[in-house]
C-alpha cells in the first residue's frame, strides 16, 4: 500500500526553536546526500521538517518539506497508524534512517526529491510503503552560511588530519633513516661480538661492560672542534662508523686521545673490527696504534677519519707493507675494498669496566 503527503511546505512566521535535529547521509545515482531531520516547535506547536542536499557541497538550492500533526494523520497511512502525536512520528523516521529502512526513491533535478519507508506490519502479505516528497525551494541567506560553515569545519578537520598524517609520514621518514645509518644492526650478537673481544684484554676478563656515549655525529655536526671537545682524554674509548660502502667498522683504544701537537701512541690493548665481516684486527705488539692530532681521528696505516670534517675518510693501502695490525688480507678490506668514503655515521663511546 502506497501513500504520499501532501507537497506544500508550510512556511510559518515567527521565531522558532529547534527541538532535535539529526542528519543523515543517503546515496543515490553516485552521489551522496545529506538529510536533516529535525523536531521544530513554534508558539507551542510541533512540526517535522526535512531538509535534503548534496553533501559537503555549497549550493544555491536544497530540498524542504515541513509537516504538522495534522497533515501526517491526513494521510491515512498504516505504516503512520500507531503515532498520535509529532513526537512518536519523529522518532519513527529517525528509526527508519538508524535501521536503514529509508532510502531516497526518485529526485528530480530542482523540482522534488522523494523518500520512501519501507517495512512489514503483522498481518500484512506485501512490505508497506510510506512516502515524503520534498520540494526544491532556494537557498536563503542562512543556508548559505550555513553551507559555507559546514565547509569550513570541514576542510579544517580534513588539514588536521593531513598534518597528522603528514607529522606521522616524517616521523616514519625519521625513523627510517635513522635505521639505515643505525651502526649496530643486530645488536644482541654483535654487542656480544665486540665485547667478547673487549673482555679478552688483561685484566678486564671479569668485568661487566657498558657503553657510554659521547658523541654522535648526525646529532653533534662534522666539526673537529666539536669532536675534540667532547672525545679528547676519554680513556677507554670505543669508535663505530657507517660508510658510504656500506661497511661497518671500528676500534678501541685503551688510551685516550689528545688535540695539538701530533704524536704517535703505542697502545698494546688497541684493536679495530669489522662488524659487517666479524673480524678483529690486533695492534702489532709496540707499534703505533694511533696518532693524536687536531684532524680527526685515525688508526695507523689502517684508516684515518677527518682530514677537514668528520664526514670523509680514507683506508691506508695495507697489504703488505702495514706491520701495525695483524689479520689484513687484502687493501682497504675493512671498508668493503673501497680506498675513500663518506660517512654517514659516527659514534664515540668510553668503556666502563665495572
């Protein structure tokens, strides 16, 4: 059974208030719509109005239709039956949009747009049928600025979700690059690598170790000056570095480094590795294991850091002629057989043998 309201939109003068609204989205033919539902009472009478249109579009149009009491008894509808006041028939529709009984059946560009409640009533065979025909009717003053303040909530919630989703993306970006210059890659075992070694000088075989950092150069810069202030006479100092080869390197030396007049240094205890190999690599007994200077820094004959900056470095040619470190194979092997590189990271720790 079919039953349609009748179409005037009654316009009734005066202020109103504004009892309940709720807004709807429906769509229809790829679009979709915004349906407001609201319960208006004027000088102690209640009516329904509708209002449909394009969502989060600023029109010059929508589609309106207001109904009192009266006028949905007069439609003798079964569906409207059980309701005796403008109170229960709101919350009829409004149940009708929560459990998707109500759909937009028809619109007719810029004359009506029709809705259509569709359900079962015991002791009827067919689905039941009651329709609402809103009529296009042009946009006033306040609907447009209203429309224009929708709008603008809108975009601004949609900027607040894209800096959102643009500070999480940098932070993603952060943490990627951090991984890719991150040294230690795996460190359970190669923390345990370097240790291992560490634990083999005399006297430290008993010793729990902990690694203090000092100086990092992608948060400290590449300036000399600033490496010295914060590495020089630090005892016990342990060196990691990233290179643009990819190769993973490093050493320690038991004594501490200076600035100024450059001199030699004879460190017994002093040992350089390769993480992405796991080789270690022993200072010959009594030979110079490093000098001090104002440059960077560098272990003899093996690889040298900082001519100008922290950021380039070199491998001395080693093979056969280097008689400071033992286990070199082959020319530049630490850095993956590349002579000279950049570095992508840096790090300075002391030793604490606890």
């Amino acid at each position: 059974m079919s039953s349609k309201n009748n179409n005037n939109i009654v316009m009734i003068p005066g202020e109103e208030e504004l009892n309940e609204e709720n807004i709807f989205v429906l769509s229809y033919s790829e679009k979709n719509y915004a349906i407001k539902l609201q319960l208006v009472n004027l000088n102690k009478n209640s009516f329904i109005r509708i209002i449909a249109q394009e969502e989060k579009k600023i029109v010059n149009f929508n589609y309106m239709i207001e109904m009192n009491l009266d006028e949905f008894i007069n439609q003798d509808n079964i569906m409207l039956r059980p309701y005796r006041d403008i109170q229960e028939i709101y919350r009829f529709i409004f149940f009708s949009f929560e459990e998707g009984k109500i759909s937009i059946a028809d619109i007719n560009q810029k004359i009506y747009f029709i809705l259509v409640i569709e359900g079962e009533i015991r002791g009827f065979k067919d689905p039941l049928r009651f329709e609402i025909k809103l009529k296009m009717r042009e946009c006033n003053k306040d609907d447009v600025q209203e429309m224009i303040c929708n709008k603008s909530n809108e975009l601004e919630i949609e900027n607040k979700n894209l800096k959102t989703k643009l500070n999480k993306l940098e932070e993603i970006i952060r943490n990627l690059t951090l991984q890719s210059k991150q040294i230690i890659k795996n460190e359970k075992e190669e923390m345990k690598f370097i240790k291992n070694r560490l634990l083999q000088i005399p006297e430290r075989g008993k010793k729990n170790i902990r690694l203090e950092l000092k100086y990092r150069m992608t948060e400290d810069g590449d300036d000399l000056k600033i490496f010295h202030s914060k590495c020089d006479n630090i005892p016990n100092n342990l060196v990691l570095i990233q290179s643009s080869s990819g190769a993973r390197f490093g050493g320690y030396t038991d004594k501490a480094r200076t600035s100024g007049n450059s001199n030699q240094v004879t460190d017994n205890n002093c040992f350089c590795f390769s993480l992405s190999n796991r080789k270690i690599y022993n200072v010959v007994k009594d030979k110079a294991a490093f000098s001090n200077s104002n440059k960077g820094l560098n272990f003899t004959n093996f690889f040298n850091i900082g001519s100008d900056s922290l950021s380039y470095g070199s491998c001395g040619s080693c093979v056969p002629t280097n008689s400071y470190f033992s286990g070199i194979s082959k020319n530049y092997e630490i850095n993956g057989d590349y002579s000279e590189f950049t570095v992508l990271e840096l790090e300075f720790y002391q030793v604490i043998f606890e």
